[in-house]
C-alpha cells in the first residue's frame, strides 16, 4: 500500500495528515506505530485522516491515531491542521466548517490573518464523564502517585484530561509524574496530564505529557482543559493567553456550559509518499 501523506505541525506538536476520501486507507495499529517512528517511518505524535462525512450536518469527518496506534476522540492542534489542509488540498474552500469526531462535532474557522479558530465544545466535568473514578464532583480532587499526595482537577475536552498546578513548569517532574498520572487506575481510559504554571490571570505557562504519546511540545485540548481547571479555581479569566515550548494559543472559556474556543496557527512542513 503506498500512502500520499502531508507532514504538519501545530506549535510543533507533529502530524501526519492523510486524505483517505481520494485514496484506499485502511491501516492497524501495528501500520500507525510504524509510521510513527521517527527512525523507520514518518515520525509524529498523531496521524490524522481526513474522510467523507457520515452525515449531512457535516462537511467532514476528522480521525485521530496516537504514535501508538489506538484511536482517539479529540485532538486540538490536529484540528487547526485538518482545516489548513482540506483548504490547501482543495477538498474544500469554505472558511468554516463542521467535522465529526468521535466525541461530536467541531467547527472550525479560518481567521483573515492565516489563524484558525476551533470551538471545542463543552467541557464535561462529571466523574463519570471523563472518565475518572471519584463518588462526587469537585474542583480538584486529591490522587495518589509515587507515594505523594497531589491536587488535581480532572475533566474531558472530548478526550479526558488532568490538570496539575506547578510552581514552575521548568522543574516540574513531567517525566516521572507524567505516566504515572497517565496510567493511574482512577482514569480507566488514561489521561493527558498537563502541568500549569500561572503567569497571572491572563497568562499561563503548560506542559503537557500525552495519553499514547508522551510529552509533546504543544497540545491544542491540554490547552483548554488548564483554562478551564484556572476558571473554575477562580485564577483566571474569561481569555488566556497559553505559552507551550512550541508556542502561543489564545483559550477562551465564558463558563460552565458554554464552549471553549481556541486560536493558533498550523504549519505545513513536506508532502510525501510512503509504502508500507
């Protein structure tokens, strides 16, 4: 099988893109770990597949595989990348679309100076919605890792999310505190761990270790779900500016029960052809 794919970036959290309405995809999870690896294959933290909406509300339908090859629901800085490239492929020359994903719908929005909009709907703070394993909801909730006791809110941007406030994201144990956070049995499905430094009300630094992927240099949802924990805790507010190691988003979170919106730019790198 050879794959026509588009290698892209958003703040440097990597990507291969791959149209699968004009070509035959139909790769296993063994094939995405392949592609993944930086030595062998194409090297990225998510492949994206863009296909042909399954409903008429939808312009289309937007996948996500993490570098070790299980699907996921959710994926923001993939969806800045999805809408650049169905723009540049030509396979559209709306400014703003629906997708479906696996967690509901996306819109996203094409910016007049070349960034794009995403709302990425509603947080979902019930326990059991994210999922995460507590009787009751609270703000944060207190997790048992490596012998520590640690402070931690927990929610769901479409995939599930934990938040830790840092003193400093420089000398926070994101190595160490990362997986383990990740693999705790309190989150049956595991979790994206974030690592939150506030600046000041409108400003944060992140650092976030990814479910399948480990720490990236950017994560569009980690992004919201740490402006979403800083409002709830009553830190921030309505519009944060979030400084990743690849670069700004702009999250705007008005509160519970209304959608976070992100802004950020998306980079195309190369296209290329790979057999597998």
């Amino acid at each position: 099988m050879i794959l026509n794919f588009t290698k892209m970036h958003g703040l440097g959290n990597d990507f291969a893109v791959i149209d699968a309405i004009n070509q035959s995809v139909a790769l296993t999870s063994e094939q995405v770990q392949q592609l993944a690896d930086r030595h062998f294959g194409i090297g990225f933290d998510q492949l994206l597949l863009v296909e042909a909406a399954t409903t008429t509300t939808a312009d289309f339908r937007y996948r996500i595989y993490n570098a070790d090859g299980g699907e996921v629901a959710q994926c923001g800085n993939g969806a800045r990348c999805f809408m650049q490239f169905v723009r540049e492929q030509g396979l559209t020359d709306k400014a703003q679309l629906q997708v479906e994903t696996a967690s509901g719908p996306l819109q996203l929005v094409q910016q007049a100076d070349g960034q794009i909009s995403v709302d990425m709907g509603v947080p979902r703070l019930e326990p059991a919605d994210i999922p995460f394993v507590a009787p009751v909801r609270e703000r944060t909730y207190t997790l048992d890792v490596l012998d520590r006791q640690l402070e931690i809110a927990a929610l769901s941007m479409g995939n599930p999310h934990a938040v830790l406030l840092v003193d400093d994201i420089e000398t926070a144990p994101v190595a160490s505190l990362g997986p383990a956070i990740e693999n705790h049995p309190r989150f049956p499905e595991r979790v994206n761990v974030g690592f939150m430094q506030i600046v000041n009300n409108d400003s944060i630094r992140l650092r976030v270790f990814e479910r399948g992927a480990g720490e990236t240099l950017a994560c569009g949802s980690g992004a919201c779900a740490a402006v979403v924990a800083g409002r709830l805790q009553e830190q921030l507010l309505e519009s944060v500016k979030v400084i990743l190691n690849g670069g700004e988003l702009v999250v705007s979170w008005a509160g519970e029960g209304r959608p976070v919106l992100m802004t950020g730019p998306a980079t195309t790198v190369y296209q290329g052809r790979i057999e597998l």
